[in-house]
C-alpha cells in the first residue's frame, strides 16, 4: 500500500518546479496551491505526518499562530511534525540582517534579495513557541552555507522532530 503525499506551496513557479522534479523521480505528489497562514481544507486528523522545510519562516505572528493550530489540528494523535527553522544562536549572518533591516516584528529582518520577511529563532524562543502545540522529541542545531546571487552565506538552522500527543 502506498503514502498519498500532498504539498502546498503559495508560489505557482515553485508548483511547476516540484511536479517537474516529482515527474522526474517518479513519484506522485498532490500539489496544492494555498497559504500555510491560512485556515487548511483537510480533515481533522488526516496527516501521519507534516514537513516544514523553512516555509513557516516568513509568516507573521497572526498567520504562525493559524499555522500552528491547522498542523495540530489535521495531524492525527501520535503522528510526527519535521520542522526546520532559521536558528538565530551563533548566526552572525542572521544577527547582521536584524540590526541591518529590521522587521516589524520580534526577531524578524527583512531579506531584500528575496523581498521576504523572515523569523529567526534562539533556542528558546523555538521551545516556547512549539512546545504549546506538540511535544518535542528532539531539536538540534545544524549549520550549512547557503548560496545566494553567487556568494556562500553560512546560516544555523533548528532541526525539529515533534510529536502530537
């Protein structure tokens, strides 16, 4: 018996991009254009498990808080939450573009080169967020070098891996 997979994805281009990939590997993925800050069509309990890949990074605080009751309300008792978040402990980079361009919101700069507004966490403002929703089994710290318009930027990331009781 196989896994039905579903992604939802705001960008129409980054859709294209993944059917085309998914097409590639061969695999079948429901691709589904919506907002992850916004109320989800699914069932209550539907999901054994929910991936966020930096998605929720660039939501607000209204669209967070919406974001995490939809995850907790469509995965179902015991299923698993993957998070990977922008970690802001040890990140000089992260640090810089919070005191170069501030967002308007707690630990929030605004990224130019992608015209986003993105969310940094220290570890306990991840743990105190989270923690309302899901239990956490595990997070750790990971760094990487990000690639931008050529240049390698070196970025902490949080690696989560939650469950709903």
């Amino acid at each position: 018996m196989g896994n039905q997979v579903i992604g939802i994805e705001i960008s129409p281009t980054a859709i294209e991009l993944a059917r085309a990939r998914a097409k590639e590997m061969n695999v079948t993925v429901d691709y589904r254009m919506a907002d992850m800050g916004e109320p989800y069509p699914f069932n209550n309990e539907f999901f054994d498990l929910v991936i966020d890949v930096m998605s929720s990074n660039s939501l607000n605080k209204k669209e967070r808080d919406i974001y995490l009751n939809e995850v907790r309300r469509v995965l179902k008792i015991g299923g698993h939450f993957f998070v990977r978040a922008l970690c802001k402990d040890g990140d000089k980079n992260a640090k810089n573009l919070l005191r170069q361009s501030p967002g308007t919101e707690y630990d929030t700069y605004i990224n130019k080169d992608m015209d986003l507004i993105e969310r940094v966490f220290s570890r306990q403002d991840f743990v105190n967020l989270y923690s309302k929703y899901f239990e956490i089994q595990k997070l750790i710290k990971k760094t990487n070098y990000a690639q931008f318009k050529g240049q390698s930027y070196k970025r902490n990331y949080w690696l989560a891996y939650m469950k709903k009781n």
